[in-house]
C-alpha cells in the first residue's frame, strides 16, 4: 500500500512534469512559426536571412558548401527538417503526457493507451527517420552550424524506440489479459 501511494506520487508528479514540458515546447514551436512565417511575408526581411537565422547557419558554411554558393537549399532542408523533427517531438510529449493522465487514475489497460503508446512509437520512429536524412545530409555537406544531426545520436534513440516498442507488446498482451478477466466475470 506504501509502495503503490509512492508510485502514484511519482506518476502525478512525472504527469505535472511533462505538461510543464510539453507547454514550453509547444510556446517554442509557435514562436518558431511565427518567426518563419514573419519572415515569409514580410518584404523587409529576406528570406534568405530568416532562413539562416533558424537554421544557425555561418559564414563558415560557405566553406564546406563551396565559396560563392548560395546554400538556400541547405537553409530551406534543415530548416524543413528541423520544424518536422521539432513538430514530432512536441507529438511525443503530449502522447506522453496524455499516457500518464491516465494512469495516474488507474487506467492502465485500455484502448486508449494502447492508441497512445502506439501513436508514440510511431512518432518516435518518424523522428528517427528524419534524424537520419538528418544525418546523411549533415555528412553531405559537412554543415558546421549544429542545426543539422550528424549523427551520433541514431544508437541510442534506435534503442529508444525498440524500448517503446516492447511498452507497446506489453501494454497490447495486458489489454488482451484485460479482456479475458472482463470476459470471465
């Protein structure tokens, strides 16, 4: 009894936590949009500029992507690449943040958190996707801005993802030892 009040503790807490996260993140995403939509409809502004500004890009670029060259094509993926991951990781938080209302009352098993945990697992392995075009671009171009992977990180969310993966056998296999408890009583 101890032990399960702690544990209802630390998932109100952890609930708490990733609304807090998940707000933020969403105040960042809107601010980002506004800044790249401002900077698309406003004539002053160029878009080159807005674009680099988002992206972090230098004027050491120029060097890896060729003196002279205009890298709009680097500034318009990375930025595209950038938004979409951001877009899916403030996804992420919510499903999360959704996952744990509901068992913090006592939910577990259902068809709604297995939605959820699905929908997570699909993010997460759409976010590793584009980590990885991510990646392979930043290897193309040697960009030395940061915007852009390079990489490192694959292993780990790989590992991430296939942690998520097994949550998600799990929480299928204990929603169908839901319905047959159900289906007995």
């Amino acid at each position: 009894m101890k032990t399960q009040n702690k544990s209802k503790k630390i998932l109100s807490i952890l609930e708490k936590i990733s609304f807090l996260v998940f707000a933020v993140h969403v105040l960042a995403w809107v601010v980002l949009m506004a800044a790249l939509i401002g900077g698309w409809l406003n004539p002053i502004v160029s878009q080159v500029s807005v674009l680099k500004f988002l992206v972090g890009m230098t004027s050491r670029a120029n060097q890896y992507v060729g003196v002279g060259v205009n890298p709009i094509w680097l500034s318009v993926s990375a930025t595209g690449l950038t938004m979409m991951m951001f877009t899916l990781r403030v996804l992420i938080i919510y499903l999360v943040y959704r996952l744990l209302k509901q068992i913090t009352v006592n939910n577990i098993f259902n068809e709604t958190n297995l939605r959820f945990v699905r929908w997570i697992n699909y993010s997460f392995m759409g976010f590793i996707g584009l980590d990885m075009i991510s990646a392979i671009i930043f290897k193309l171009v040697h960009n030395p801005s940061g915007a852009l992977s390079n990489g490192h990180g694959l292993s780990f969310e790989v590992l991430a993802w296939f942690t998520i993966y097994v949550i998600y056998i799990v929480f299928e296999y204990g929603l169908q030892i839901q319905k047959d408890n159900d289906s007995i009583i």
